[in-house]
C-alpha cells in the first residue's frame, strides 16, 4: 500500500527527492512485477489484467489524487503525475490513469469517491429532462467496458452543463480498439433516470471548451513522457547489444545523433508533462495541459519513429517489447485532441493576446510549481 | 537525465519584477531599443547602468561588488534581459562565465584585480578557445605559452574570438605541455590583457557584413603568474565545466525570442488554421525550454556539473531557434530584406535569417554535443 | 547526379491506358479493393490474371513467355498497379528482381524452368540476404554452401524472409569461400527451391499481428549446379546490381499513395488553410519523386547501374513515405484503429502507422543507404 | 556565342545528351570567368556587374527563348532552363533570368524583342484610361534600376487586362535590396502615356491568379536548383578538406548522413525543376511551376543549413563563398511566392478535384515532357 508522506505539501516538485525516488521505486517493482510481456502480449488480445490491476488496486494508486479525508492518499499533482508516468514507461495495460483522474475529479465535486475503475468520456452526455438521460452514444470512452462508472459531462436541454457519474448498467458497449489495442468503446446510452447522486453542478475547470478532455491531455502527456523513457532506454540497451560490421551499432556515429535527438525530444517532453503537474488546481492548469499535449504528442512520433529505427527489423516483430510502447505513444498522441488541436489552442490565445503578453504568460505558467496546489482539479 | 521542475524561490521571482520594471523604464526613457540579438549587442553604456541597478555580478560574492545571490536568480534576470532585448552583449561573457571560472580556479591577485570591475559592468571578457585548426576539437590547441621569468610567453593564434576587438581580457586555452593519452592534458587557461603588448586583432566580417568575430594573434606576449586560471595542465576539465554554463542558459533558445512575438503581432489575434497551429507548436516548444532550462540552472545552483543535461538543453534550444524563424516566414509572406524600412517584420526576418547558421555552431556544433548526450545516454 | 528529365516513350505511354482499364475492370468486376499496401498483398489470382493480362514479365523475352518491353514499359505498368492498390505482392519480387537476375546470371536450365512460369504469373520468389548477424551488413552473411555431387550442401538460416511461407523459390546469399581483404568475397547465389528437403520455415509475427516475415532454416539443403546464379563467389557484385532495382522503383515512395487520396478526399473540396498547404506539400514531393524514379527507370534502360540514384529515390522517397500518416494524422483529427469499421479513413491510418516503421528499413536501412549516396558525393 | 542546334526540337529534355552537355559547360565556363568572387563582392555593395553581364549578353543568352524568327536563339525550354540553373550555379549577379523570360514573354505577345534588360514586375500595373498609367507603385521589382524595361500586366478602369512594357523613364525607383543585396526596388509610376506599342492582349498563361509571377516562380526555382547544386559541391569539397580529430570531417558518418540528406533535397528540387521546363508552354505548366517552386523552396533551407552546418565557422565568414550562394536561397524561396503560397495552391487544387483525380494528373504532368513544346510561353 501508498502511503503519502507526513507532509504531502513538502516541496516534491522542486527536484528528485527522497520521497519521490522512493515513489518512483515502489512503482517500478509492482509494475515491472506484474506487467510482463505475457501480460502485455493477453491485453493485446483483449484480456483484462486483472492481477496487475489488482495489484495497482491494492497499493492504493488509483486513489492518489483523492484527499485523505475522503478515504484517498492525498498525495500531490507531481507525484500522482509521477505514478502515470511510470505506468506509461511499463505500458499498464488497465485503466489506471482514467480512474485517478476521474477519482480527483469527481471527489473534488461530491466529496466522497466511489469504486473503481473508472472511465472519463470526453463526449457530451445529453439529458431528456431532470435527471433522465436522452438517448444517445458516446465514441471512444476508454475501458468502458472494465469500468464501474465513466464520468461525463452532461447538457440539459436548456444548454446548463453538470458532472455526470454514469453506473455501468446505463449503457451498453460496441467494442472498439485503439492502436495499442487497449478499449476504446462506443458507448449506447438508454432513456434511463440517473441517480440523485450522480449529477453534481459543473466544476468550475471543467467550464473550458474542452472539458473533461483537458484531464483526458494531461493524463496522456504524462504516459506518453514515460513511454518515450522507456523507448529510449530500450534503444539504447539494443544499441549496444545488437553487432553489425564487427561492432555494436551504438557506436556508430549515426546511431547516436539519431538516438541524442531522440533524448531531447524526450527531455523536452518529460518537461512539458512536468509543468502540467505542477499546474494541477491553478489558474495555468489549461495552457499547461496544451503544452504538455501537444509538447509530447509531437515528440512522440519522432521518438518512436527513431527507436524503431536503431531497433531495425527486430523493433518490428510481436516477439519485441518495443511494439507495446510505440503503439501505445501512436495512440496517446492522437487521443483526447492530438498535438495540432492542442497547438491551435495555445495558438489561438497567444496571437489574440498579442506578442506582449506572451513572455509574462510563459513565466507564470512555469511559476505554477510555486503556487498552493491542493488536490482539488 | 535530471529535469525535474523546478520551484523558483520568492527572492528570485521579486528580482524578476525589479529587473522588468528596470528595462521598462529604459525603454520608455529611450535608453535601448529592444533588439533581436539581445546578448550580441555590445552596449557598455547599457551594461554599466545594469551594474549600477544591481544586475551584473548577480551570484557573485559581496566582497568583490557582487550580489551573492543564487544561480536561479541570476537565470531570472537573464531571463528577462533576453525577453526584453536588452543589448547585454558587453557584460554577457564575463558575467556568464569568465567571473565564475576566475572566482573558482583565479589568483587572489586576478580575483581582487578583476571581479569587482566586472560586476560594475565595466570590464568585458572574450573567449579563447577555438584555433584554426581547432573547432570543435578542443584537443586540437596549439597556440603554445612557454615557461617565462615570473609568468609564460605565448605564441599562436586564436579565431572566432567574440568582440577581441572591444572586451578587456580573453579567457585563453593554451597549449603548456604535451596532450597524452587521453589528447586532454597539459592544456592552461590564461587571463589575457587585450591592452598588454604583443597581441594584435585582425577582424572577420561575417555574412551580414558585420564586424564580431576576430583572428587574435600572441606574439611574445607575457603572461604574469597571477594571470594563470587554475593549475598548470588542467585546462581541459576547467572549460568542460565552463560549457556548462555556457550551453545551458536561457541564450541557447532565446537568441530570436522577439521574432518569435513579433510574429504574433504581425498575425495579429484572428490567426487562420495554419498560423494558430504553427505558432501554438513554437510556444509550446518554449514552454518546454524553459523548463528544461530552470531544471538545469537549478542543478548548477547545487554545484551539479550537468554537462548532458546542458548539452541536451543547447541541442534542442538552438533547433528551436532556428525553427522560428523558418516557420515564421512560411506564415506571413514577406520578403526578408535589411532595408526594408517600410517592414519591421521583414527586416526583423531578415536579421535572423542572417545570423541563425552560427546558433547550431557557437559554444559546440550541434554534432559534438550530440555525441556528449549520447556518451550521457551509456552508448559505447 | 543524374537526374535528367525523362520522356517515356509513346508506346510506355499507350501501356499506361491498357494497364489502367485492366485494372479498373477488375475493380468494377469486384476482383480486388483497392489496398493500401498494394505490393505487400499477396494474391496468387490476381497474379496470374495480371499476367494473362500481358502485365508481368514486361522485360522478359518473348522466348520465355515475356514481352520483349524497355524498363520504361514495365516502370509503367508498376506505376498504375501502385496507385491502383492492386494486390500484386506474389509476383512483385519474382518480376521485380529475381527474374531479370536470373536471366543475366542463371544457368539456361534455370531460365528455361522458372522464367516462363514466373511470366505466366505462378511462380513467386522470396530475397534471402538477411541473416541474424547480419541486417544491413550483407557481408557477414554466416549460412554456408559446401560442395557436393552435382551441386551444393546448405546449412544456416535467413531470417526477415518476406512470403517464405509463400513462395516457390528464395534467391539466396550464401557464403561459399573466403570473405577477403574488402570483405565482399566468398558469396554466391543460389536459387532455393522452398518445396525440396531441407527447409523449414518458422513465422515471424509483426506487430500488427500479421504473418508476412519468416525465419528460414537451412538443414543439408541441396542445391544442384542449375540453380547456381552467376559466378561462384561473385554473389556480392551481383546483389548490389539487384539492389539498384529493388530501391529505386515507384515502391519506394507509393507504398501508401492511397492514404494520400483518401486524405484528399477526408478533407474534401474545401481545404482550410493548413489542408491545403500541407496537402500541396506532398503532392509536390510526390511530383518531384516521380520525376527521379522515372529518371533511374530510364538508366536501367540503358544498361547504367545507377547505384547512388536508386539509393536516392530510395531515401527520399521512404521519407515521403513516412510523412505521408504524420501530416495526415494533424489534418484530420481522428484516432487510428484497425477496428474502426465505421471509419474508413480511421482505419487507413492504423493499417499504414503500423507499416510504415518498415519502409525505411525494406531493402536497405536509411543510414547504409546515406552511406552509399555520401560515397556518391565523394566524401572519403 | 552561343548556337542553338541544327534541330531545337531535338530530343533535349529525355537525357544529358551531347548538346546539353556543350551547353551546360560553355555556360559553365563563360560564368566561371567573370562571376568571381570580387565579381559578387561588388555587386553585394550594389555595383552592377556590367563586364559579366556584356559577356552574357554577346554569349546571347538572355535571348535563348526568343525564336530564331525574332532575332533570338530559339533554345527550347529544358535547355534554356539549364542556362538558368547554371546561372544559379555560379550566383549570376544580374537580371539573365528576368530577362531570359521577359523576352520569352512580350516576344510571343508583340513578335520582336527589345534591348535588355528586361524585368518582371508581379505586381500589378494601373491604367488611368486608355494607355495613360495612374499614379501607383510596385514593390520587389528585381534590377528597376539596371533594366531598360519592365513587364508588367496593366490592368484598365473596367478591370481589363493587359501585357505591358513599361520604359525606363516612366518610372522613378526607391531601392531595396533583398537578403543577398540583390536590387529588389521600390517602383514609382507617374500618369505617363505608354507608347501604341507597349500594351498588348494578356497572354493565355498570364491569366491565371498568379499572372506573371508564374514565370518569375519558374526562373526562380532553376537558379534555386542550380544554387543547391552549388552549395552541395562547397560543402563537399570543404567537408574533404577540413580535418578535425585527426581526419576530414567528410570521414565521420554525422557529416555523411547529413550531406546524403542535402543531395536528396537538391536532387529532388532539381527534378521538379527540369519537370516544370519540360512543362513549358503546355497546360501543365501552371501546375508543374507550383510543384517546382515549392519543392525548390523547401529543399532550399534545408540544404543551405546542413551546408552552413558542415562548413562551420568558416561559412559565416565575408571571404567564404559559401554565403553568395546561400543568401540567393534564401532569398529565391521567398521571391515570386514562396513555398506555402505554391504549396496552397497546389492543394486547393488536388482537394477541389478529389483523390481519384490526382493520379492522372501527376502523370500528364511528369508526361509534358512527351509534348510539342515551342519557344511560346
């Protein structure tokens, strides 16, 4: 089990301390404990992994963002954002990120949490009258069909938006996949009443043009910075290992300029994903997301695109671990608004605010990391 | 790699509201006009008001005139130096990394002598590495100081040298015995007087036709004992420590930041599809770099020598700066001209068209320091 | 280089008409869909209609049962069947490469057996150069001939092997003697027949989950004297001739030419600013690649073995390649899936990001290939 | 000077054959001679360089697409295009391209040439009433001051438009120098009449949205080619020169794999190039100039980069001659529309006549070069 430190405001964003190695640590053993090629290899094919899940479960990760107070971990954004990066580096084949996010968010509303996993939709639930669902669907909703409940955002006819918990039994699934092969369903909604509980007045981040979306970013921007680690790390060891004209391959200087370019993309992107975190509950949380989107979006594809490079033919087989990671960063990055819609916000707002408010813009977004950050989206 | 966020203290983020509100004041009174090469304008008039308001010298001891502040302070007004164009060019060496390699490995003599001159923003220092058969092969220096009465006699030559023809002193490596094994010893750095004799500067025009690079001559010139930077045959370990300072700054990304907003306002705020997603792209590339950047500065501030972070920081920097002005000019379809009086915007392109060859070249082609990220990275 | 802007001959261009309504027959008539890996889709039926047709074996003599036509002919005939998405991965190699060589090179026995059948469409061939140790370093090729009665004992395996689960024969790089100071001795050629004993072959799944690379096992393979290609010991001289055709054909930049149209046809006749930019772009790459294939098409014609040209069709043109999915993936915002059967345009993005990884390293990796283009220029 | 061969019509444009050849290097070595290096310092400090362009003029070059009837030289397009590439190659200091074309132009429209130079103007002109020009200007014209005429199309009150030849006196200039210092001026214009002979019915492939552009675009894209060319063989010639850590630089892979990259964008450039001269005077001219220009003008930064980047320091420097060539490049690809206004067009047009129709269309214009092509534009 996680447990959070005395201080969960302790100054855990500043630099690799204890508490956050000893984090990173534990994680990396219960993933790389159960999340082994074999596991990989049954998701792929459509198992849930229900052990590894479990597991994660058990040490109480997807609760990291809920408050100790209602029954959570309480840690902060970066270093919950630190367990979403390990999990992309492992490739956790379960809903992990989904259901600490959707947790944060929807405890932060109605105070208490509710059994997982849970889904967020990035679609828009509509509602007939009152509590009562119109019918309708939803494309794309991540691990609906593992989940107990799949938060949404839901329109009344009159336009007025609220925080839905939509219960599993309120929808049938079409199956879907992404490219990784992980659930991405379509969801049918019926003309069903929803709970007293279930519907919570919008909070206030969620007001944004992209609504639970902006969570959706975030949590991809930060298993896409830990994909890439791992990318790396994984061209690397082959580098090194693989021989050809009497040496290993890493010791050609072509190798390791393409592999250096692939380092600072990953530098780059790790840091993008890092001010996101730190941004968590702040006024800047919605430019940082778009940043951290569309930073590691782009740095996906040429990251992936050069380990698979230095990987050769091999990088290109089932038999490989590498496929389970690149897969995963090609659909990361075109999830929950790939890096041209996220570029085009950020875009948007700097040319309508003009060329002397950027430089102020840009500095208040990294000195987030300084402002009071609850746990509270 | 270590690039975790950084939290900058209150004390640095205060210096930053005084430094902004400093700059304004100067551009408002006419003192500078914001340029787009910020740390290349030589401006000595500019860089002694900087000292006199307290900006110059930041992490240096009070002893010697300096703040005594953080590395993450200083990175601050850095910061906001290159944001607002000042033309910091004169004081940007000494104060980035000459002041700090006399401070740490100098003379009491060459400290006592020369610090408190840099940090009123009055003395200017070049650097004295490359060699014409020596770019990016360090290894490679022969100008030669042989052993003279109380100091060394230097002959050779250096080039590319930075403003030789306007700063005070360079910070030379020299050649004082035989390399070895390893082609990294018996190199020295030497504190060298640009007024002393023989020394003589030959300019070299670049391809905008201006005048910043130098070929630096040593004839017989002496250097006194006090003058010699750290121990004999230790050079090499010095500049590598030096380049970290040199590649991680906010001036490795930040060379043409004021295209960058002058092509937002030439968009103007209803942009097409293209132009939003474009210059989206480059912000978030920025967002990114400065973290980067802070993450590294705070690393220093711990006496960490992050020599791959730094060269991880230069190489993805100076691939952005040389990308904006590359998308700029596909975005807003200008003809790029130095007199174009009419178009800020062009002439704003065309000044950085001219100069942005030499970001992916100063302080170790983008070559040699993708070779250090990838020994960083445990490629063998 | 050359490059010289090719005009292909009257009757190429008459070929061009008779290929394109065969094919949109075939269409009409249901025989095939239009695929997007056109020439990694293995369809024995439609092979042997295309030849009935008069479309395989182009080059070949009419004494084999080919059609005597110039390598503009058949560059042509490639070019409809690519951008057509016509399933013709069963003869492609066989016709492509492994026939001519065994025209020039192969005992008349071995023309006279499987040249005629290759020509009628029913008789496929596999490339076996790789070998585990040895990727894009043909010279360590490992597995080994030893002579015997009548012929040669094999032992060793290949691997990477496209269709060995599929085809009738491989062309096999075989080591035979002494590699030599420049290493590229002691290889030869050797036709395998896939049905004989002393073979077996072992898939190699990709990461789509498709079956279309093999481990192939020699064990005490025989291969008889007739099946001996070319001089013994001459095989790498041979393979590098082989490899001017496998680079530079229009299959190195059309692997995934229909994504591009229906990328065209997603966006629809009204481009936003950013569509039709980055649409123009590709089609102008397309055009300029066109020009340079058709360019080597017209060497080979001549009997020129353009070895530097081919590997810069080759490098460019699966660098197009690559680029074609990343700018169709920001213009149309959807998310790739194999099983998008509601989407069309969803599901062509996955079957193509999955393979695209390949293109650039098929028949050559891009930095041998550079290697090969920088020798061109003259770097020593 | 120079001879068009017994048969113009010959088969120049399927292969280097002996008369391209012969062309190619008596352009080569007239070039050689007299754009030295002093020749292009001095033209950068806005001297005109009237010993080369008296060499050019007796070679009769600026009149190799004026037919034989005209009193021209009657060279087809691909060879008269290789001129310009050459022209590119050696940084010509003066208007052979302008003028080459301008030629080309009126003397299909009026059936006799005037002294050059010539230049285009891609601005557009306005006519007051009848032949009396109105009060305007016209920026980026390139060498108004050195040109004794300026091609124009004129545009009437009632939105007619014409094919102009504007003299010398009916202009005043304001200079301006693009990034190679090459003279780019400021057109003053004065409600001056035209004589009855210069203005003539607009030309057919004049009537495009890019009017006379379409021909600066074309010339533009040869020099570029010819320039990339040019770079190509410095850097190679320097990379084989300039030792560091003991061997020349053009023996590290880094360097290799980064000029293979250059030939590939230069050869590709020059392609579409030779493409759009085989284009000449066909329906497909419009078409093939957009894809040369943009494919000219993106290879053009890349290759001026890497070139720069393995000629180091050295290439920044006056005395190199590195920079002559590069700032062209620069220059050239923003000149007459740069790469995103050639690329736009080019999509416009694919998305407007749909995917299937795409193919057939790349065909016919790679099949130009089959044609009847004459000296007409």
């Amino acid at each position: 089990m996680l447990h959070a430190p005395a201080s969960p405001q302790a100054d855990l964003q500043s630099e690799p301390n204890d508490f956050s190695a000893i984090l990173a640590e534990q994680t990396d053993r219960l993933l790389a404990q159960h999340v082994t090629p074999a596991c990989l290899k049954a998701a792929d094919g459509g198992v849930f992994p229900a052990a590894a899940w479990e597991a994660v479960s058990d040490a109480w990760l997807p609760l990291a963002l809920v408050p100790e107070a209602a029954g959570g971990v309480g840690l902060d954004a970066p270093a919950a954002a630190q367990i979403l990066r390990r999990s992309g580096y492992h490739a956790l084949p379960a809903p992990l990120a989904e259901t600490m996010l959707g947790l944060a968010v929807w405890t932060a509303a109605a105070g208490a949490a509710v059994e997982g996993p849970v889904s967020l939709a990035t679609g828009l639930l509509r509602l007939a009258s009152g509590t009562i669902l119109a019918e309708g669907t939803m494309a794309h909703v991540p691990w609906a069909g593992a989940a107990g409940h799949v938060l949404a955002i839901a329109e009344a006819p009159d336009g007025a938006r609220h925080l839905a918990l939509l219960p599993r039994a309120a929808y049938t699934i079409v199956p879907r996949r992404n490219l990784a092969n992980e659930p991405r369903e379509t969801l049918h909604i019926g003309t069903a009443p929803l709970g007293p509980d279930a519907l919570l007045p919008l909070p206030a981040p969620l007001a944004g043009p992209d609504g639970l979306m902006l969570f959706g970013a975030f949590a991809r921007a930060q298993q896409m910075a830990g994909a890439m680690e791992r990318c790396l790390d994984l061209a690397v060891a082959y580098a090194n290992e693989r021989k050809q004209f009497g040496k290993p391959i890493g010791r050609f200087q072509a190798v390791q300029q393409m592999l250096a370019v692939a380092a600072g993309e990953s530098a780059a992107a790790g840091a993008a994903a890092q001010v996101a975190a730190a941004a968590w509950n702040t006024d800047q949380f919605p430019l940082a997301v778009a940043i951290a989107k569309a930073r590691c979006g782009e740095a996906a594809g040429k990251v992936a695109e050069i380990c698979h490079q230095v990987h050769g033919a091999m990088g290109f087989t089932q038999e490989h671990v590498l496929h389970f990671i690149t897969r995963r960063l090609w659909a990361w990055r075109d999830e929950c608004g790939n890096d041209a819609h996220w570029q085009e916000r950020i875009g948007r707002m700097v040319c309508a605010q003009g060329g002397a408010a950027l430089w102020p813009r840009l500095v208040a977004l990294r000195a987030a990391a300084n402002g009071d950050r609850g746990t509270q989206p | 790699m270590r690039f975790a966020t950084v939290a900058f203290p209150k004390d640095a983020e205060d210096l930053r509201l005084q430094v902004r509100r400093f700059l304004e004041a100067e551009k408002a009174d006419g003192r500078f006009v914001p340029h787009r090469s910020s740390w290349n304008t030589f401006d000595p008039d500019f860089s002694r008001r900087a000292a006199k308001a307290g900006y110059v010298g930041l992490t240096l001891p009070e002893a010697y005139g300096g703040h005594a502040r953080s590395s993450l302070a200083r990175f601050v007004a850095t910061e906001e130096m290159l944001a607002a164009g000042a033309p910091c060019g004169a004081h940007w060496i000494a104060d980035r990394q000459s002041a700090p390699q006399i401070l740490r490995h100098g003379t009491q003599v060459a400290r006592d002598h020369i610090i408190p001159r840099i940090c009123a923003g009055e003395c200017y220092f070049g650097i004295g590495m490359s060699e014409p058969d020596s770019g990016s092969d360090l290894a490679a220096v022969r100008s030669k100081a042989v052993r003279g009465a109380g100091g060394w006699v230097l002959n050779g030559q250096k080039i590319w040298t930075t403003n030789a023809h306007r700063v005070h002193y360079l910070l030379a490596l020299v050649r004082t015995g035989d390399a070895g094994a390893d082609r990294h010893g018996g190199l020295t750095q030497f504190i060298i007087d640009m007024a002393a004799p023989g020394i003589s500067v030959r300019p070299i025009h670049d391809l905008s036709g201006n005048h910043e690079f130098n070929e630096v001559f040593f004839t017989d010139h002496f250097v006194a004992d006090d003058f010699v930077v750290g121990e004999v045959g230790n050079g090499w370990s010095m500049v590598t420590q030096e380049l970290a300072f040199e590649r991680s700054g906010p001036d490795r990304f930040m060379s043409d930041y004021r295209l960058l907003t002058e092509l937002v306002d030439r968009i103007g705020p209803a942009p097409d599809a293209r132009q939003a997603v474009e210059t989206g792209r480059l912000v978030a590339h920025m967002g990114a770099l400065m973290a980067m950047s802070g993450s590294v500065a705070a690393l220093l501030d711990r006496d960490i020598v992050p020599n791959v972070e730094a060269a991880l920081v230069k190489d993805v920097g100076t691939a952005f700066e040389r990308d904006i002005p590359e998308v700029a000019r596909r975005l807003v379809a200008v003809e790029a001209s130095l007199d174009a009086q009419d178009d800020r915007f062009a002439e704003a392109l065309a000044d950085v068209a001219l100069r942005a060859p030499s970001f992916t070249l100063r302080g170790g082609t983008r070559e040699i320091l993708r070779g250090v990220i990838a020994r960083g990275l445990g490629l063998r």
